[in-house]
C-alpha cells in the first residue's frame, strides 16, 4: 500500500525558512498532529517515522516523535520521503502519511502532518496490533493538561501549579508560596499576570492562588474530583505521571513509579528539575492522583524521594477558598516577562576572554546598602574564570572545583535560593541590593573601655537593615522589574539577612533615560525612602555589555 502510495500523493506541505543550519546540511522540522473529538489539536508522541533519499542510497533514517509530537532531523540537501512506519489508530480510523520534500542547505523545513494530509482508513483489530493506540497513549491522554499548568513566581521560590476551577484557583506547594500574599503566574513564556494567595495549609504543604478569570478563559481546570468517591487505589509499582513547568525549562510529564502509599502522602522516584514542584500527578488512565511536593529536609525519615500530596487532602484547602471566591480577582494586566532570545554564548565567551581586569559587579552604595549591577558579561565571566581556576588546582590540589575559585568571585556566584537562576546565565540586568555592615553604640563603648584596660577586641559588626524593596526610574517614569527576588542569607546558625536581587529588561536602564536613579527601603523603617541617582558612565557600561544581545536580533 505504502509503495502505491509514492506514487499517487504529493501532499501540500508548509515549508518555513529559518536559522541557517550548518554550511552544506539543512534541517527538516517534522510536527505530527491530529484533532480529537473536541476539536483540539493532539500531538501524536512517539510515532515512528522513515526518511529516505530520492533515489534510495541507503536504508530509510528512523526517526520517533517527542512528547510534543515533534521531531528534528539534519539531512544533506536533497529530494526526500517521509512515512510512517505504522499507522496511528484513534477514535476508531487509522492514519499514515507519506510525504516527498526538499531540503535545501543552510535552511529548516517545516513539514506538519495533519489529518488534511494522511492516509485514513479503517481500525481493525489487525491494524490495532500493528497501530499506536493514541487512546491507551498516558502521555498523549495527559497531553492536552500541559496547557492547565503554570509556572509560578514568589521572591523566594520558583513552583508549579494548576487550574483547578474556571473561576481562576490555581493549587500549588504551601511551602514554595511561604508567607507571600501575592505571586507572578506565568501562564505562557509571552503572558504572566498577577495571582493573589487565597488560603495556605502549612500540615496540608498546599496553597490556592488566584488570578483573574478572564486570564485563564481559554484554559481547561483540572477536575479534582471533590466529593466524589475514591478512584482505584494506588498501589506500590504503580506507574504515575507528573506535569511540571521548571525554573527557565519548557513544560512537561515525567513518568514515576508509586514507592509507598501513606495516609496524607505517597512517596514517587520522580526526580523533577528544579522549581518544578507544585504540578499535578495523574495515573496511567488520566484520574488526578495529587500534587508534587518538596521533600522536607528537616524530616529525618525522608529518604529524597518526592512527595505526592493526595488530591482529597487539597480538596479540603479549596473548600475553604470557595467562600472568597465573590471577591474581586486581582489586576490581569500582563507584566513584564524574560527576553526567550539567549545571549549569544560566542559574543559573550569572546568578551570574557578579552576583558581585563575585575569581573565584579558594577558598584555604587546608598547609606544602609551596597549596590551592584550584574550583566550576563559578569555572570558568565564569574563561572569562566572559576572553571580556569578549576583546571590548575583540581588536579595537583585535590581540591573541589567551588574551592578552586579565585575569593574575590565567591559572593558573585553565592546567589542562595536563587542560585540556579543565575546559573543559567539569562539576558537580564539584575541589580543586587545587600545591607552594609555596621558596628553598635554600645559595643564600641566595651572595645574603648576594653582598650583603656590594655586589651584590643576586634570589632563586632552587624548588618544595619534588611532589604525592604526597591524601585527603579527611567528620568520620571517607574521601570516595574521582571522579577522583585529576595536573596535569604544564612549568616549564622540563628541570623538570616535578607538581600534584594530585582531582575529588568536588558533595555529597561540605558542611555536613552534623562536619568536613572534607585529608591531603596529598608524593612527598618520601610516607609523611608533613600533616593540615588546612578553615575550615567556605570549605565553606559551596562549597555556596552548588552551590545552583542541587541546585535543579535
């Protein structure tokens, strides 16, 4: 049938000219997808393909579709085919596709295979032993929830959740809201809004965020299934499935085995990138189980293994928002959002190694605070030299490569809780706000008294005050930061201090401002206002750093 097929179909293709590939290659983007029975697209995940060249030189490249239904290939220029191995079965039809394209050098190719250009026929039993069964698919049947989980911002803590009532509740982790009274709800990478906490249960670790309806108007809330008899139970070996949105990673379901079922909770070997904690885990026939929750490092008896909190115990945290669900939703006006376009990793290497010089953040102080300015340039800078420091010394030293870099960079690289943030190196400017040090009245008075006597004591300094907030300027008009981090710093076994680390728009600070000052408060007395204006020469180096990001477009 495939054969016959060669020759009578030339189905239209979409063919997009993008990113040049490598000089004498091009590159065949192929996306598989079908409509179901609400007439919604549906990726088709591992759906095995053939590519073979025109006339056939060698036996047909295979190739699997991802999660996302989508596959990439590099192929030399050429006349190609593409079909599937074996026909897909869904709602009772079975489908194929045979497809003939170009590829051209220095070019991709988008090749999209739709039910407009497949092959349909009729599922029989005999094609359903040959088909992928996309109904029996729990990455396929969990797929269309991908877009009911949302990435969620505190200043402390990056989690997941998800839209469980068309009302706009969204459940995550208590423990990654902590004591926030609102959170930044990233519902795609181009649209993030404003979510106020609703409840919290700290016994429970859920919490219930709300946005404004309209926001999520298209999206589908996950039927938790409230006052409903129990599913199945679960039971140890069960295969179980976890949404998450991670911290600067794409959305998407990691499989997981239950290890032990508990009364409040069930252990899994999920192993979630970080902040991906607070989606929703459905067993292998679609039925909500519970929500991903950190493991507590305080608990002796965890053993690392992620926690589910069971969907009825959540159930009973979303009871009680029910009752505040007449009152006002928060503001849905869109905030600013990260640049998705990367730094281009050669123009940012090609200027560390030719800078000379400290790599340290760009400097300037207010009375209770020091100020730096951080770029992608100093961030990747930072780790570029700590890796160098890490050649010479690991070998002959013995010494791990976090203590092989050079003390100067250490602060730089110490970013606590938002540490694998940094590490990513985003296209941001991040201002990073840390409390001076100061020594107090009354232990000057014992060191004087104490020198009187002939004994020298050294100076025993404290931070003056916490971080409070800060806001930015361009000439007169406020700059609302991407994200408003705070940095929590163990200084001791009893004393935390808290740091500001504001993230803005690469664009956001430049030389196009009549002036660019910083407001600081401090949680001492937080409705003082200590006003700085920033030296334009610091803001004209700032922008030399993004010169090569804004090149880049």
């Amino acid at each position: 049938m495939m054969l016959s097929l060669r020759v009578l179909i030339l189905a239209a293709l979409t063919l997009v000219a993008q990113s040049a590939a490598p000089q004498g290659t091009g590159s065949l983007h192929i996306k598989v997808a079908l409509v179901d029975g609400e007439q919604k697209a549906m990726p088709i995940p591992r759906h095995v393909l053939l590519i073979s060249d025109n006339p056939a030189s060698a036996p047909p490249r295979r190739v699997i579709t991802a999660l996302d239904g989508t596959a990439d290939v590099t192929l030399r220029p050429g006349n190609y085919t593409v079909e599937s191995d074996q026909p897909v079965a869904l709602q009772g039809k079975s489908y194929e596709w045979m497809q003939i394209i170009d590829i051209v050098a220095g070019r991709t190719m988008v090749l999209e295979l739709t039910m407009n250009n497949a092959q349909v026929g009729t599922a029989t039993a005999s094609t359903a032993t040959v088909a992928s069964a996309v109904e029996s698919d729990p990455s396929l049947l969990l797929m269309p929830w991908n877009d009911s989980v949302f990435g969620l911002w505190t200043p402390t803590a990056h989690a997941s959740g998800f839209l469980v009532d068309a009302s706009g509740l969204i459940v995550t982790n208590q423990r990654a809201v902590g004591t926030a009274t609102t959170v930044e709800v990233q519902l795609t990478p181009a649209v993030k809004v404003t979510g106020a906490v609703l409840a919290t249960n700290a016994e429970r670790d859920v919490a219930l965020v709300r946005v404004d309806p309209q926001a999520v108007a298209s999206v589908r809330p996950v039927d938790m299934k409230c006052g409903q008899p129990a599913a199945k139970p679960v039971v140890e070996g069960q295969e179980i499935y976890a949404i998450a949105a991670p911290l600067r990673q794409h959305k998407g379901m990691t499989p997981g085995v239950v290890l032990r079922v508990g009364p409040r909770a069930i252990d899994s070997d999920f192993r979630l990138a970080i902040g991906g904690a607070g989606g929703p885990v459905f067993t292998g026939d679609g039925a909500l189980l519970g929500i991903t929750s950190v493991v507590d490092e305080k608990d002796t008896t965890a053993r690392g293994d992620l926690k589910i909190i069971r969907a009825e115990h959540a159930c009973e945290v979303v009871a009680t928002a029910q009752k505040v669900k007449d009152v006002a939703p928060p503001d849905a006006s869109h905030l600013p959002v990260e640049p998705t376009r990367p730094f281009p990793p050669d123009a940012i290497k090609e200027i560390v190694q030719r800078r000379a010089g400290s790599l340290n953040p760009y400097q300037m102080a207010s009375a209770d605070f020091d100020i730096g300015f951080i770029t992608p340039v100093l961030v990747y800078g930072a780790q570029y030299q700590a890796e160098q420091a890490s050649k010479r010394d690991r070998n002959d030293r013995g010494r791990r490569p976090e203590d092989a870099a050079p003390a100067l960079l250490r602060p730089q690289m110490d970013f606590a809780n938002w540490s694998e943030y940094v590490a990513d190196v985003p296209p941001v400017l991040m201002i990073r706000v840390t409390p001076k040090f100061e020594e107090g009245f009354w232990t000057k008075v014992a060191r004087g008294a104490a020198q009187t006597q002939g004994m020298a004591i050294p100076a025993i300094k404290r931070f003056k005050s916490g971080f409070g907030r800060l806001r930015a300027f361009c000439g007169e008009a406020e700059v609302t930061p991407i994200h408003p981090f705070k940095l929590e710093q163990n200084v001791s076994d009893t004393n935390t201090v808290v740091e500001g680390l504001y993230v803005f728009d690469p664009g956001a600070l430049g030389p196009e401002c009549a002036s660019v000052k910083l407001t600081l408060y401090s949680v001492k007395e937080p409705d003082k206002a200590d006003t700085r204006v920033v030296d334009p020469k610091l803001i004209q180096q700032i922008w030399s750093d993004f010169a090569p990001y804004r090149g880049s477009q």
